[in-house]
C-alpha cells in the first residue's frame, strides 16, 4: 500500500531527526578526538539540553568531561569550563562567564523529570541532591515532611546514593524510584522506611541523574544533601543549618 504524502513526509521528519541527533553525537566524539586525543567510548546527551558527557573508558564511571553541542565549551566540575573554539580558544571562562552558564543550564533543567514536592504557594523554588542511604538527607527529609505547613516552596529532588560510584548495585533502587508511577511516594518510601519499589522498570537511565552535578561549569559540591536556589544558583551545602531559608519558611 503506499504511503499518504503526509506520512511520508512525517517518516523523513523522524529519519532526519534521528540522523541528526546521530551526527551530533558523533562531531562530539570527533571533536574530542580532534582537540585533546581522546577516543570516546560513549557520547551521550545529559538531562541538561544540548550539553554531551564523554566516556573514554568503558569502565569509566560517570563522564570525564562536557562538550556543548555548538562545541564552543568544554570542561567538568573540577576544572570549570574552557572556550573550545574562536579568540578565547583554550582560556578558561571568567568567573562571569561561567556563572552565566552555570545559571543557563539551571533554566534548561527538565523540571519535569525530577522528583517533585510542592508547599505551600511553591514561590521558591530549590534544586535539591539527595542520596536516599543518607542519614543527613533522611533527616532534611523528615524536616520537609514535619514542617510542610510552614514552607513555600517548589523542591526539585536529583536521586542518587552515596555508593553509586563504587556499587553498581546502588543505581538500581534508583531506577526503580524513577520508574515509580508515584515517584514522590516510591522516594520517601525508600529514604524513610527503606522500601524499595517492586518490579518497577523502564527505559530511564538513573546515571543522568546521579552525575547531574559533574556537568556545572564550577566547582559545584558533591556532597549531599546539597540545596541550590533557582534561578539565582544560590548553593547551600548546610541545608540543616539554613532550612528556613533555603526552603522559604513562613
């Protein structure tokens, strides 16, 4: 039977897309072939749009370094952020310029995929690390829970473990948490009671999230439990000691 015009019109939109998100993975690889005579062994897209992790090991944990998609950037939490192209070429970006992207990639989070709480009027809005076999998370936590009535604000959870790096059998629970269809409750189930969800799976790699911070352009803590406030990109690494005013207390 042949194909409608419009159908095949839709089916080479889908062919040219995935070709392109195919060659742009690919420049990536090349360019960090081209620039610092690395092999990459996995190029992929992070949760923050446009921005690729590189392996260059196979049992590499988590990405050496980030190359922007326009491959004018590149670096990783520990050193910062380099220009990969142009006048600047290999100077690092000014404590200007990398503030500029840091607060960049925290508009372009996908809110969507994180854990969610909401209190109150969710006027401030917090990104929130977390490790769900952390006593000092567990008990931020709990002060969420006991003082909800209190706070305005939107919190958005980034899951990970604190072994993640070192047992590959801790990102499991943390698929399965994502995967949850309340992922909310599947969270403080885990975090409060450890219970883990049962059965729960699907195509949602926990890694995007457990390496989220490695992709800011400074040196951003990897300490949990960790609170950042949007959009100023404001980080609070004592969050106990500053609850109410991380999380907009009333």
């Amino acid at each position: 039977m042949e194909l409608s015009i419009w159908k095949r019109s839709f089916l080479a939109f889908l062919m040219a897309t995935a070709i392109s998100a195919q060659a742009n993975e690919r420049d990536i690889a090349a360019a960090a072939k081209q620039f610092f005579g690395l092999q990459a062994t996995a190029v992929h897209e992070s949760l923050i749009p446009g921005l690729y992790g590189i392996n260059t090991s196979p049992s590499e944990v988590g990405p050496r370094l980030f190359m922007d998609d326009k491959l004018t950037v590149y670096g990783n939490f520990a050193t910062g952020y380099a220009h990969l192209e142009g006048p600047a070429k290999g100077r690092d970006l000014t404590p200007q310029e990398a503030q500029d992207l840091y607060r960049s990639m925290l508009a372009s989070l996908p809110k969507d995929k994180l854990i969610t709480y909401r209190f109150g009027d969710g006027s401030r809005e917090v990104l929130l690390f977390t490790a769900y076999d952390c006593p000092s998370c567990r008990a931020v936590e709990k002060s969420l829970l006991q003082q909800a009535k209190q706070l305005n604000a939107t919190v958005y959870l980034v899951p990970t473990a604190l072994r993640y790096q070192v047992d590959g059998a801790s990102r499991i629970p943390v698929q399965e948490i994502l995967c949850a269809k309340n992922r909310e409750q599947a969270w403080q189930n885990m975090i409060l009671k450890g219970q883990r969800p049962v059965g729960e799976r699907c195509n949602v790699n926990p890694d995007d999230y457990a390496y989220l911070a490695r992709a800011f352009p400074i040196k951003f803590p990897t300490s949990v439990p960790t609170a950042v406030t949007l959009p100023d990109g404001k980080i609070y690494m004592g969050v106990s000691q500053k609850f109410a005013e991380v999380f907009g207390g009333r």
